[in-house]
C-alpha cells in the first residue's frame, strides 16, 4: 500500500480527511512510528550488505556497515559461500581464552554490544568479504507513491497503530487503548507468519558447544 493511501486510511478513520486536527505531517510521523514499531517486534524486514574484511581487525561496527541496520543474525564468508559460526562472547571464551590473538580465516561471528559484533580469528592481511544478513529499520524518506517494504498483511496494523499515537494527542484515551490492542494483536500474529522467532532459533543453532566443530586447525586453549 502506498504512502498516501495509508495516510488517508488513517485521516478517514479520524474523520479528518482535510488536516484540521491532525495536519498531514503528524499523520506521516505516526504512520513512521508504526513502521518503525512493525518492522523491531516482527523483524519483518531483511537485507544483506558486504562488508570488506578489514586486516589485523576483529571488530565490526554495525554503522559502519548500513545505517538502516537494525542488527545482524547471520554472517556468511563470501570467500566460498561459507556460514559463520554464531557464538556468544562467553561461548568465545571459552573455547578460546586467548582468542583476539588468533589469525586465520574466519569461522565465527559473535555479537559484542548492541552496536559491534566480533569476527575470529582476524585475518591478518586482510582481503575478501562477509555478507552480513540484517533486520532493517524502515526507509524514512519515502513519497507519497512509494510503499514501505512491509508485508501486505501487516498494513492494517499500521493503521491502528498510527490511530493509537495520533488519539493520545488528543486524550481519547478508551479509543487509543482500543487500537493498541489491536495492533498489539496483529503484530503477534505477523510476527507468526514471518517465522521471525523460529528464524532467529535456527539462525543461532550451532552443534552442541563445548564440543564446537570448526573446520579449520584453530584449537580450543
């Protein structure tokens, strides 16, 4: 659906349709809110950058990568097509005390922060590229006849949503609680078709640690 007709949806459900109360504007920050809610509880949406691998460097930070990067869930060595481990920093450590001073090809990807993410072993000369599998933030600056990349059957949540965020202004509150549960429902729901929380288990699922299997010659400490 495009922009304008869900601004409209949401101005005739406010029966406003001529921006009195709610200028044009404001409509579009709730619908942009809406989006923004949608796409962090469904992870609806999803892209992949390259990233060139950086020499002597085990540290990636996720802006560095793309800005509409929201966070990583799979990393790939596009060297040949190779799916990196995904471990936590504790499961890194474990396996590897020293691990920051190992060199080699890559085998494993760890988050670090909500905003760097750890590639071991580093390589030492540099050379070659990941692909980096993200949830995105939706795009912001879109016009009236574009549409956001977000499932057709998540549209009616973000109307809802955007009728909750433009009522509050107004104190209506029995309506705009009235909303939210809806769209707090429909966002359940989508987040059930997108498989979004089954993903993200089988993303992360790795052979039984400690016993972890890289193929290369690294070894445990």
């Amino acid at each position: 659906m495009k922009k304008s007709e869900l601004r409209t949806r949401v101005q005739d459900a406010l029966n406003d349709t001529t921006g009195v109360a709610w200028t044009t504007s404001q409509v579009d920050r709730s619908i942009l809110e809406a989006v923004e809610v949608l796409a962090e509880e469904t992870r609806a949406i999803k892209r992949s950058a390259l990233v060139p691998l950086q020499p002597g460097s085990s540290y990636y930070y996720t802006q560095a990568i793309a800005e509409d990067l929201l966070f990583p869930y799979r990393v790939w060595s596009q060297r040949d097509e190779r799916r990196l481990t995904a471990l936590s920093l504790k499961e890194l450590d474990a396996y590897h005390q020293e691990w920051d001073t190992v060199t080699g090809d890559p085998e494993v990807w760890c988050p670090l922060s909500w905003d760097v993410f750890v590639i071991w072993p580093r390589t030492a000369a540099g050379g070659g590229w990941l692909r980096v599998d993200y949830v995105a933030w939706p795009q912001d600056n879109l016009g009236d006849d574009d549409m956001w990349d977000i499932p057709e059957q998540s549209q009616d949540a973000l109307v809802h949503y955007a009728l909750y965020d433009s009522l509050l202004k107004y104190y209506d509150m029995n309506a705009a609680a009235t909303n939210l549960n809806i769209f707090l429902q429909q966002t359940g729901q989508a987040g059930n078709r997108s498989g979004a929380r089954k993903d993200q288990a089988r993303e992360w699922t790795r052979e039984g640690f400690p016993g972890i299997d890289l193929p290369s010659s690294v070894r445990s400490s």
